[in-house]
C-alpha cells in the first residue's frame, strides 16, 4: 500500500526504537525525565524561545496555548478553515471559553490588513481581541506558506493592538524548508509556536509548544489541568529527538514528491489542480470535472494499493513523507493515470 492519506502514518524505523529502548527516563511531572528535558531544550533552541514543553498531540499543544493565554469571554482570531476551527472538537469554545474569530483568506494565510480590520479597539461591547492566531504550513490550505514578511507584519498589528501571536506550526519545518530560513525566521515573532514531531518528522506520538518561560510554566499548569501530565515520558521523547536530529533535512524530498504529483495530476483530464499552489507536502486537487466523486476516486485507487483521503465532495488530498519513496510516488501517478485516462 502506498499511504498518502496523511504524514501522521509514518512508522518509527528500527534505529528509532533502538534509541526509544535505550532512553534514560524519569518521572516527567516531578521534572524528573532527563530525555524529555532533553527534547524540551534542544526545541526552545531550534524555536529561538526560552523554553518549550512536551505534549501528548498537536491538538494538545493548540489548547493549551489558547488556554494558557486567555480568559474566558475573550476572542481569538483565525482564519476560517484552520484546524483550530476546524479539528479540534471545539476545544477552545468548551475548554476555554473563547469565541474564536474567523476571517475567510486563500489558502488560509490571513493578510495583515484583514487582521487590522478585526482587531477590536476597547469598547465596553466587545470581547477582548486577545490572541492573533496562525497556521503555517496551512494544512486546509494546501500546504501554503507564510512569506516571513507577512508573519512579521501581522505580528506587529496584532502586538500593537495588544494581542499575542500563536503559531500552530504542526508542520513549521516544512515551511522552513520551502522557504529556506531557519524556525527563528518566523517563531521570533509569535508569543507561542507549536510543532507536531508525529507528522513530516515520522515521531509515533508527541508535539511541542515553545514560548517564554513564564508562558510555558502556564501552559504545564494546563496540560496537567488535561490530564497530560505524563510519568516515564522519555521512552517517547527519545522518539522525537530522533526525529529532529535525522527527519529534518529530508523534508525537502517530500515536497519534491508532492511537487510530482501535483505536476502529473495537473496533466490528468478532469482533474483541477494549480502545481504552483503546491509548495510542501500537502497536495489538494478537484475532480469536479470528471465527473467523480472523491469518494468513488477514493474507492477505486484504494483498490489499486493508493490510498488518500477526500476532503470534500470533489475534492481529495494526498500526504508526502518519509515512508513514501520517490518510486512509491511514480507508481500512486501511474495508477491514477491508468485510471483516469483509460
Ligand atoms: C495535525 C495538525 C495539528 C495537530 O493534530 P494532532 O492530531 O492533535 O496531533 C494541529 N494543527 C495542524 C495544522 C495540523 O495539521
């Protein structure tokens, strides 16, 4: 099978497990864990922040910097169809008692004029604009990337404003390698950034949430409020330096490969895509055209070993990373161009 339904599939390789086994490990909640330590640090270095904290999931590390950096009543600003919004089970509504905000943009990456717009001067009306919230890469989006300047812009207006800036960067790396700066570039500009190590990094568990010190001590106040609070952590932990020490540079491999895909699905009769849209490694097209459903798309590649996920009525979408080779690739394009064209 060749799995491009998402990057979170990918399985933990044998050199991996060997350094999960071998992990030196502690009670994490009495800040005992020296592996988790470890990883916590060594992501507030990569972060350029003070410090960073372990969590169980990317959902984790979302509610948590909403939590931690908010009141109830207060509103958080967002783009419509960012994860937040959309795949977190309304977390930040039940968990935390915000209205979240959403303003509509391509491919998800909010301007900075829209974010201007809906920052509230203080009116004894309005909410509290209180945190100016991110996504980059943005998953419903395709993939697309934040240019740097626009981050820094909309990171000025919000500060201005008095409003935080969280980045949900579950996939900020990949950014990074499509733009070509370092973490910094972007994370210097954010109050708060996540990042999944279960995703492109190929980690089986786990997310990071990096910050100012004070932030990060609130945000483990919250995760063990969750139930994140975790024991003998380092065993998972180990997983994830891995991770960051080896999974990192090849990431640029996944986006050639989708860059592939996008580039023979654009030949393929029937199917809409932009390949110039695709700049990481999510790949959104539409099948509209054909006179397909995703579903029965969905369906009859699944039975050809290609499996991928619809993501709408017409629309589909397909995943690269480290468990997908180069020749996995040429043959997902070789079944679906067998099948669509014949
Ligand atoms: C995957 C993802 C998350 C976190 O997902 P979990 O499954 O909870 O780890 C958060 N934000 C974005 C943009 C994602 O793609």
């Amino acid at each position: 099978m060749i799995d491009l339904r998402s990057d979170t599939v990918t399985r933990p390789g044998p050199a991996m497990r060997k350094a999960m086994a071998e992990a030196e490990v502690g009670d994490d909640v009495f800040r005992d864990d020296p592996t988790v330590i470890r990883l916590e640090e060594k992501t507030a270095k990569l972060l350029g922040k003070e410090a960073a904290l372990f969590v169980p999931s990317g959902t984790m590390a979302n509610v948590v910097a909403i939590r931690a950096q908010t009141h109830h009543g207060d509103e958080v600003i967002c783009e419509e169809t960012s994860h937040i919004v959309q795949h977190e089970v309304a977390a930040h509504a039940a968990l935390s008692g915000v209205q979240l905000r959403m303003l509509p943009a391509r491919r998800g990456l909010l301007s900075p004029e829209q974010v201007a717009a809906a920052i509230r001067p203080p009116n004894i009306h309005h909410p509290v604009s209180r945190v100016v919230e991110i996504e980059n890469t943005h998953n419903w989006g395709g993939g697309a990337v934040y240019p740097v300047e626009q981050v820094a812009e909309i990171a000025r207006i919000a500060h201005e404003g008095g409003a935080r800036v969280h980045i949900d960067g579950a996939r900020l790396l990949n950014a990074c390698a499509a733009v070509g700066v370092a973490p910094s570039a972007y994370t210097q500009h954010a109050d708060s950034c996540s990042l999944c190590l279960s995703k492109g990094l190929g980690a089986p568990i786990g997310s990071m949430l990096a910050g100012g010190r004070s932030f990060v001590e609130e945000a483990r106040r919250c995760r063990k409020m969750l139930g994140g609070g975790m024991r003998q952590v380092g065993i998972i932990a180990a997983a994830g330096i891995y991770a960051l020490d080896h999974n990192v540079e090849r990431l640029a491999e996944d986006h050639a490969n989708a860059k592939l895909l996008a580039e023979a699905l654009a030949e393929l009769p029937g199917v809409e895509i932009d390949p110039a849209d695709v700049e990481t490694n999510l790949v959104i097209f539409d099948v509209t055209r054909q006179g397909l459903t995703a579903g029965q798309l969905v369906d009859a590649m699944n039975d050809r070993g290609v499996l991928f996920i619809g993501i709408g009525p017409q629309r589909c979408r397909m995943v690269t990373h480290l468990d997908v080779s180069r020749e996995q690739t040429e043959e997902a394009i070789s079944q679906l161009r067998d099948f669509l064209t014949t």
